[in-house]
C-alpha cells in the first residue's frame, strides 16, 4: 500500500458567477523511501498540489474534488486540529526561500526548540539536543555556536541546510521541497540535493521534489510527473521519460535545457505562455503551443493513458518519441 495517494485531485477557486480550476483530477502515489519529482512551467500547479496535500490553499480556494489518502485517512476531509497534527510532524515541507521560513529575530536555536515543544512533550534540554543532533545531520560546520545564531548570519546555503534540519527534527514520512535550491548557486544546490538524498535513504524519508528545473529532478528522483495547466500530462520513471518523452509539452521542456543547445546557438524555447485559469483553451490545453495540433487536439481533451508503460495524455502520444 502506498505511503500517500491522491485521487482525482481537484482545486478550484469561486468567483462571482464562476470557478476557475487550479488542479483538475490529479492522481499520483508515493511510497515510503521513494524519491517523486513534479516539474511544470510557473502556473502549472505542481505548488498548487504540494498545498493542497497539507491543506493549505489560502482561501476563497478549496478542494472541490478528490482525495488525499495517508495513513488511511483522507487529508482532503480533516479538521484544522487533525491538520496540525500532521503538518510539520508527519508530512513536511521545505520552501524555496528559507528567509520566509525562518523567523529573523529569534535565533535557530529558538525557532528548533519552539517546533520541537510545540509537537511533543520534551524538555528544554532535551530539545536543545536534538536540534543540535540535526543541523550536525546536515553537515552545519560547529553546530553547537550556529544553534545561537541568527538566520542573517548565515549564508544561503546554511540557511537551507538549517530549513531542512527542522524538516527532519519530527522524523516526518514525506518532505515536500518547493523549488529548494531556485536562490543558491550551481555548487550549493548540488551539495542540497545530495545532502536530501542521503537523508531520504538513510530515514526512508519519501520525498516530493517541485522544480521547474527538469535537469534537477534528472538526477534526485526516480519518478516524475509533468504538469501543465493545472492536469498531469506525463508521468513514469524519470530515466525513460527523459530518454524518450511521448508529450510534446516534455519535449519541450527538455529541447530548452542549455546543455541541449550548441555552444554559442540560440536556446530553443517553446513558443507562447501558460494560459491563466481564465482563459484555458478547449481540448488539450497544450494545444495553442503545440507543432503537433490537430482538429481532434483543440476538440477533445486526451485522456491519461498507458503509452509504452508510462502514462501520457496526448492523443497523437505513439508517434511522438
């Protein structure tokens, strides 16, 4: 049985005299230990998603449809009180920018043992432990004197390293990491997305990554979802999706990779933008940007199928690899 299962996953937002729809029938499992990436343009809903899982859509969003099964109960249908149980404590997430998560005028210390006694009966001293056990889990050089540090007195990539530590002090099931290493440079990230490797492998830790960085997902996870217009177009195991994509959407993704390109060429990128929630086009919603469009394309939506042993919504998905 899978560790997490989203079922027909649906997020919508009223408006006077209408809805626009952020995620329209979502499904996707995760098992304990193993490693999802979510990749998709900005407006994709991959975000959308990873919120929706922990019951944080601001309002007047809701999820209209669907379900969010996880240690046998649906997290879609829990009460606010049942909800704080469960976030922080058995499903974390780490942000993009760890400046918004960590609170500037207490130090890590503080912040580490305040979640700590938040969730669990524990002593001060305790706690302190603890969190000292985790920021030397994640490699912080002199854990002991960063414990009394402020968050701007640390670099970048401290601070995230720091973001992660709490993630990890409650020994969640699942990180969910959103865009984790956008704001740090090429030799951090690396370093980030190592150090979650290994953490993940070392505690079963299932994680979902959320990029829009395909070439980041390449080498952490083992299985991958493509979002586009709030729908999952592609899924499957990561090497074979990225070997031979069947959706034009994860063509492109792929063909805009600078590693793609010839040294000193134009980089390719894929004509036009994401439509908004108000304006997404009848049919499959790709089909404005897409080489491939027919009349069938602008008519009908495809439905996710088995192509090949991965799951693609395109109607033309055979004769594309």
């Amino acid at each position: 049985m899978a560790l997490l299962e989203v079922r027909g996953l649906e997020v919508t937002f009223p408006l006077r005299g209408a809805a626009l729809t952020a995620l329209r029938g979502v499904d996707f499992t995760l098992d304990a230990g193993e490693r999802l990436g979510i990749v998709g343009e900005s407006g994709a809903g991959k975000s959308m998603a990873a919120f929706a899982i922990l019951n944080l859509i601001s309002e007047p969003g809701r999820i209209s449809a669907g379900e969010i099964l996880f240690d046998g109960r649906d997290l879609a249908r829990l009460s606010d009180n049942h909800m704080r149980a469960i976030r922080g404590n058995r499903i974390a997430m780490i942000f993009q920018d760890p400046m918004m998560t960590l609170n500037p005028v207490l130090t890590i210390g503080t912040q580490m043992v305040e979640c700590l006694k938040a969730h669990q009966k524990i002593g001060e001293a305790e706690a302190k432990r603890r969190a000292i056990e985790k920021l030397r889990e994640v490699a912080i050089p002199s854990p002991e004197t960063r414990f009394d540090s402020y968050p701007h007195e640390l670099s970048g990539g401290l601070r995230q390293r720091v973001v992660i530590a709490i993630a990890l002090l409650l020994d969640p099931a699942i990180i969910i990491a959103d865009e984790p290493t956008t704001a740090l440079d090429v030799t951090i990230q690396a370093e980030i997305m190592g150090l979650m490797i290994a953490l993940c492998e070392n505690h079963n830790v299932g994680l979902i990554l959320i990029t829009h960085d395909i070439a980041v997902v390449s080498e952490i996870t083992r299985r991958l979802i493509v979002m586009y217009a709030g729908r999952i177009v592609e899924a499957g195991p990561t090497a074979e999706l990225i070997a031979a994509p069947r959706h034009p959407y994860t063509r492109g993704l792929l063909k805009a990779l600078p590693q793609k390109n010839r040294p000193g060429g134009m980089l390719h990128q894929i004509p036009g933008t994401m439509p908004s929630l108000a304006a997404i086009p009848d049919g499959c919603a790709f089909h404005p940007r897409c080489e491939h469009a027919d009349a069938r394309c602008r008519r009908s939506v495809p439905a996710l199928r088995d192509v090949g042993g991965r799951l693609v919504s395109c109607h033309h998905a055979e004769r594309i690899s």
